[in-house]
C-alpha cells in the first residue's frame, strides 16, 4: 500500500532507521556478545534481556524499511487546497451537532487525532478527499452514519500542527 508522507516526516523515518540500524543494534549487540561471556545463558537475565532488544530493533527495522518503500512524499505547500487534499487542513461543520471541527490529512506515522491531524487512509479523510467548500459528504462510523458540511480548506503544515515529534531518545529500545 503506498504511504503518502510529508517530507519532514519521510525525514525522521528515515533517520530512525539509520539510528536504530547503524548505532542501536550495533550497541545491543555487543550488550548480548557481553552477557554471553558471562556463562550460562539460560539463567543469564542480561543475555535474555539484549536477546529480547534485538528482536524488537528487528522488527522496527523491518516496518520502518517498509514504510520507507511504500512511502509517497508529498509537498502540500505546492498544492492549491481547493478541494481536499493529502496536507489540507480542513474545517467542517458536524451537521448533527452544529459544532466545528478541525482535520488535517496526513500520513498514518504523522496522525496524531487528539489533535485533529487524521491519517489519509481513516474513514473520514477518504470521505473528504477531493470535495471543496460547501460540499456536504457523509461517513459511516461504528456509531452509525454522520455528516459534515465543509466550511474552509487551507494549508498548515503538518509538523506546525504536531506535539509529538520523535527524536534519537523515543527510538531506543529500554
């Protein structure tokens, strides 16, 4: 499945998986090499602990790498917003509930939906998707169906709108 990103987010997948493949791995390893020095591996709690990192830096590196093939990077400031869009930020009014909402649509690493940034590939942004203004559209949920009525799309950038940016510390393995 192609993974539509921003760049700053293809940025920091991409250097998750150089950390965790070129210094973390590298580190837990020799950890393992260490403990196993120290005899009997089968009561050896170091040993089993660095054995257990390994695997999950493995499997992270595996789902990183495939996130990496599938990625589609995308520059929403070069992209008009005059019908929703990967990178539109877009105010709805909740016909139900006459309440604004506020989404933005970006990528599944990117989505944070506390704060209303949405992964392209949820149900309510492929409901949105290439509608404008005005437009009213509806999404079936568990709950039952709802509808929505666009009131603005503009451009924000997604890594403006985020709280939780990852760094070299959340990509270690404790």
């Amino acid at each position: 499945m192609i993974e539509p990103m921003s760049i700053e987010g293809y940025d920091i997948l991409v250097e998750e998986f150089k950390y965790l493949l070129e210094e973390e791995k590298s580190k837990v390893a020799q950890e393992k090499l260490v403990a196993a020095a120290q005899g009997d591996r089968s009561e050896n709690a170091d040993y089993h602990a660095a054995k257990e990192k390994l695997r999950f830096i493995d499997k992270r590196l595996f789902y990183l790498n495939k996130m990496i093939q599938n990625s589609k990077i995308i520059d929403p400031s070069l992209h008009a917003h005059s019908k929703v869009s990967f990178g539109s930020t877009v105010s709805v009014i909740n016909i139900d509930t006459d309440e604004e909402e506020v989404y933005t649509l970006c990528g599944v690493l990117e989505s944070e939906p506390e704060r209303g940034l949405i992964s392209v590939h949820s149900p309510l942004a492929k409901a949105m998707i290439g509608k404008e203004a005005d437009d009213e559209f509806k999404v079936p949920l568990p709950k039952g169906v709802k509808e929505y009525e666009i009131q603005a799309i503009k451009y924000v950038n997604i890594f403006s709108l985020k709280k939780n940016i990852r760094t070299k510390k959340e990509f270690t393995f404790h």
